[in-house]
C-alpha cells in the first residue's frame, strides 16, 4: 500500500522516538521495527532516516553513541533522552487527538447524509 | 560479514557515489554503509543472490539527490560548502555570465557613489561620515538581486536606510565633538544589520541564515583583505615603475583609483565568497584554531600585569576601548569556531580551551570595567565613555551568558545547539545599540 509522503514525513518522529523509548537502537533496527509494527504496510525510504535521527539528535530528544556491530563495523546507537520522552508524550496527545477526529469523521462517511428538510 | 568480492566491490563503488555528495559526511556514510550490508545480509538470507539484494538495498536506500539534499536541509553548514546540491542545468554558464555582469555594474555604481561624494562635497568628513550610505545600498542590490527580494521588505528595509541618512546629516554636530564620530561609525554596524535582512532573503528571523551571515562576514572579511593585499602590490609597483619613468601617478591613485577599487572590491569580495564558498571555507575555522591558544596567552599576561603592577594607575576611556577590541576579538573567535562546528560533536579539547579564554576575557574585562566604573564615578559621563562601556556591557552579557551554556555543554548537561542559538538570538542586540548610538547620544550629549 502506498502511503502519502506527507504522512510518513509526520508520522516518523513519534515513530522513531516512540521505538526508542522501548530501549537504544541503531538505523537498520528502526526501519526494521516501522516494518514489523505496520506489517510492511508502511515503506520508508531507508536513506531519510538518518538525516531524521540527526535533527532528532540536534534537538536534544535523542543522544547517539558509536559502538560496534556482531560483524565488528562500526555502527551509531540512538537513545532517547528525557527530553524527547516529553517530546514523545506530547505527540502522542496530539495524535490521539487527530486519531479520534479522524474516527468520527470515518463514521459519519459510512452513514448516509441525514437531509434536513426546509432548508433546501 | 559478506566476503564475496564481487558485492565488495559494489558497495565500494556506492560508497563512491555517497561520498561525492558534500551534504553527507563520511561518519554518514560510514552509518548508511552499515545500514546497506545489514540489508543485504538479511536479503540475502531470504533466498536473493548477492546481485538481487545489492540492488534492492539500494534502491530502498532512496534517491541520492533527496537524501542528500535533506542531509543539506538538516546539517545547513555543510550546504554552506555545497550552494548547489543537484547540478546546474546547462543555462549555468549564461547564468554566471550574467551574474559577473550584474556584480562589476555594481561595483562600478559603488565606486561611482563615492567618486560623485568627493566631488560634491568640499568637506571630506561629509563623505567619511556617508560611506557606508554610499557603498553598502550596492552590496544589499547585489543581494536582493541574487535572493530574489520582495519588493514590500525592500521598501520596508529603506525606511530605516532613510533615517539614518537623515541623522547623520541634518543633525547639528560639533564637527570636532565625538558624537560625530560616534554616530558614524555605529551607523555602519547598523547598516551592516540592514544588509543582513537582504543576505537572508528578508528571512532574518532564521537562526541558520543568521550564523549564514557570521560566516559569511568573516569570509568577506578575509576576502577583501587578501584582494586589498593584491592590490596595494599592484599600486607599488605602478608609483615605482611611473615615478622612475617621470610621470606622476598619484593624483590619478588619489582621484580616481581609490575611489572606484576600494568599494568595488567589497562587492566583487561578497560575490567571490557567495560563489566560491569552498575555495578558503576552512581559513575562518582554521584562523580561530591558531589565535584561541594564543588570545588565551595574551589574556593571561594582561591579568598577571594587572596583579604585579597593584592595578590599574592611569585608567583612561582608551583603556577601555582596548578592552572592547579585546572582547570583540574573542567574541569573533568564538563565533567563527561555533559557526564550523559541528553541532553533534562529543565536547573536546577545543571546547575546554575556549571556555578557558571567554573566562579569562571576562576576568581581564572584570578587572578594567571596576577601574573605569570608579574613574566615571569621579569625572563625570562623557559621550565616549558611555558609548564604550555601553558596547562593553553587551558583550559583557553575549560572553557571559555563552561561558555559562558552555559549560553545562561540557558537564554533558545540554546539547550544542543551545549555545548555537544563543550566538544568533542575541546578534540583534548590537544593531539595537548601535542604533542607539546613532539616533540618542548626539542629543543627549548636546551634538559635542
């Protein structure tokens, strides 16, 4: 399924801070995780998460440290920070927010408009 | 780990490829590589041959171009060294054709300001006084030309343009006061913010356009000194070689070459540093790497000189206008290190070392401003004393307040980026003061 640009762009901070906040990570793992939790439905471009983790870094929400891979290369983990536990809380409300609008407005479509008389 | 020769291979030459991209540094690289080979292992574990996995690794990588330019977008000084993050189509060339016609017609139109200000005002200090009115409208039109400027924040920035025309003419200055000498000279810095406004494309709300704006003052900076340098060997060897000859060249120099080369080259400076960004991108960061250790020496030797000698005998206002220089050099140092800093770096050595030199500035400065504070108490404000201990009181704060964030950054408490911000909110505060200067003091000081 393909989903808009638009929407994965504001889905992926929360996405991202919300997998770390299960514990620290590095690239390949997260892209891995949006796949397991959307169940491949959602497609990444695998190359715009980094610039993602870097601004994420720059804000202070998360912190990165160089360690080292199973296969002895070099790899970035990524931690989230008390900061961007906040950060995370406050999409959250504002996402169910947007999540329970969208709900409503879902079931409004399946039923049929009710057509008010006298005022056509 | 793979070790089949032929995939090597092909992740060496993508590698190649990334590593092309100036937006994406090589510990990116280094992150993406480890991403690729993790995909592929994984691929390859599903049933693809290295080839089919390779591919779809990278593919699923993304388009370079958009990758890198969100690279860009995010680490904005490295789009500093990049200006275009796809190639120019193929009109570049007319483009920049066009471009070295509009910067020499605007080189010439500054040159040709101040030649038609010599000739029309007998006073020279009347043209002293305009300069930066004459010279810098060329710079910010070569700027609004070059960022497409709006016409309302063009007409919005001319308002202030205008009154500081005004001031600096119309007011009555004693013409040997120093208010006179004030107002003009902190009318540049203020002109100078009015610049900024068209450098930022009137985004000057934007703290990467304004650390933009840091970097490229300093490169025009050196820009212009290395062209002045050119220059003067140029002037030498011409007065040398006509005067052997006989002929006279320096009313020529006087009347015609100075005027037209010196403004120009500011202009042609600003174009050289917006087109050739990377040539010396590395001199500013590179300058504040030699002079901090140095400074820091420097700053020292002024401290134990003030506790061996028993403080300060003979305070005068151009003790503290030294001290001024002395803050603005380590505020220029600091700006210039921070401005090619990488932001995500761990805190280092270098760190340490400037937090080391903005404390000893501010001792050196806490030491002269107790003297000079008793000295003012004893006789009286004048227009020179106040000004200088006014510009040393907002640097005074600007360093103060970077040591403190400095330091929480290097106890680990707070990011970078902190101190980053703080460096471009608070530039604002010197045009204010400096407009102040313009506008207030020749008043309040009766125009002395």
């Amino acid at each position: 399924m393909h989903i808009d640009k638009d929407l994965v762009a504001a889905s992926a901070t929360p996405l991202v801070l919300g997998i770390l906040a299960d514990g620290e990570s590095y690239g390949y793992a997260i892209v891995k995780r949006v796949n397991e939790l959307s169940g491949g439905r959602m497609q990444w471009t695998d190359g715009m998460l980094y610039p993602l983790l870097h601004r994420l870094e720059r804000l202070g929400y998360v912190e990165a440290s160089w360690g080292t891979s199973e296969a002895g290369r070099r790899r970035k983990h990524y931690a989230i920070t008390p900061a961007g536990r906040e950060t995370l809380a406050d999409r959250q409300q504002q996402w169910s927010v947007v999540a329970d609008a969208l709900k409503q407005v879902w079931q409004d479509v399946q039923r049929p408009p009710v057509v008010v008389e006298g005022w056509a | 780990m793979s070790t089949n020769p032929e995939l090597e291979a092909q992740i060496d030459q993508w590698r190649g490829y990334v590593q092309r991209r100036r937006a994406i540094s090589a510990s990116d690289v280094e992150e993406m590589e480890d991403h690729l080979r993790e995909q592929v292992t994984d691929l390859t574990g599903t049933g693809l041959d290295d080839d089919e996995a390779f591919l779809v690794s990278v593919k699923r990588m993304g388009n370079l171009d958009e990758v890198s330019r969100e690279f860009a977008r995010e680490h904005s000084d490295r789009l500093w060294k990049q200006l275009v993050l796809v190639p120019e189509p193929s009109d570049g060339g007319a483009r920049s054709w066009r471009e070295l016609g509009v910067v020499l017609a605007l080189a010439l139109g500054a040159g040709a300001a101040v030649k038609l200000g010599v000739e029309l005002f007998a006073d020279e200090m009347v043209v002293v006084r305009n300069i930066g009115l004459l010279v810098l409208p060329f710079l910010a039109g070569y700027f609004a030309w070059k960022r497409k400027l709006t016409w309302r924040v063009g007409a919005a920035l001319l308002v202030p343009f205008a009154v500081l025309a005004v001031v600096l003419n119309v007011y009555p200055f004693d013409p040997d006061g120093s208010t006179l000498f004030l107002a003009a000279s902190h009318s540049l810095v203020a002109l100078w913010a009015l610049v900024s406004v068209v450098y930022a494309g009137g985004r000057w709300r934007s703290d990467a356009r304004r650390m933009d704006y840091v970097r490229f003052t300093g490169e025009l900076a050196i820009y212009f000194v290395l062209i002045a340098l050119g220059g003067g060997v140029l002037i030498g060897l011409t007065l040398g070689t006509l005067g052997l000859v006989g002929v006279d060249f320096e009313p020529v120099l006087e009347s015609w070459i100075l005027p037209f080369c010196v403004p120009g080259a500011l202009i042609v400076a600003a174009w050289l540093v917006e087109a050739k960004q990377n040539v010396v991108e590395n001199i500013a960061p590179v300058l504040t790497r030699v002079f901090t250790p140095l400074t820091i020496v420097m700053l020292l030797v002024f401290l134990g000189v003030f506790a061996t000698t028993g403080g300060l005998l003979h305070v005068d206002r151009e003790l503290l206008i030294l001290m001024d220089a002395v803050l603005v050099l380590v505020l220029c140092l600091l700006l210039y290190s921070i401005s090619a800093r990488d932001s995500l770096a761990p805190p280092g050595l270098f760190d340490v070392l400037q937090l080391v030199l903005v404390v000893a500035a501010l001792a050196v400065d806490a030491v002269t401003l107790s003297a000079m504070l008793t000295r003012i108490a004893e006789f009286g404000f004048s227009a020179n004393k106040v000004a200088a201990l006014g510009l040393n009181l907002v640097l005074l704060v600007h360093l103060a307040w970077s040591a403190w964030l400095t330091v929480g950054f290097l106890r680990g408490a707070r990011p970078f980026a902190p101190i980053e911000r703080w460096q471009t909110r608070y530039l604002p505060a010197y045009a204010v003061w400096a407009l102040i200067v313009v506008v207030i003091f020749p008043p309040v000081f009766a125009f002395a």
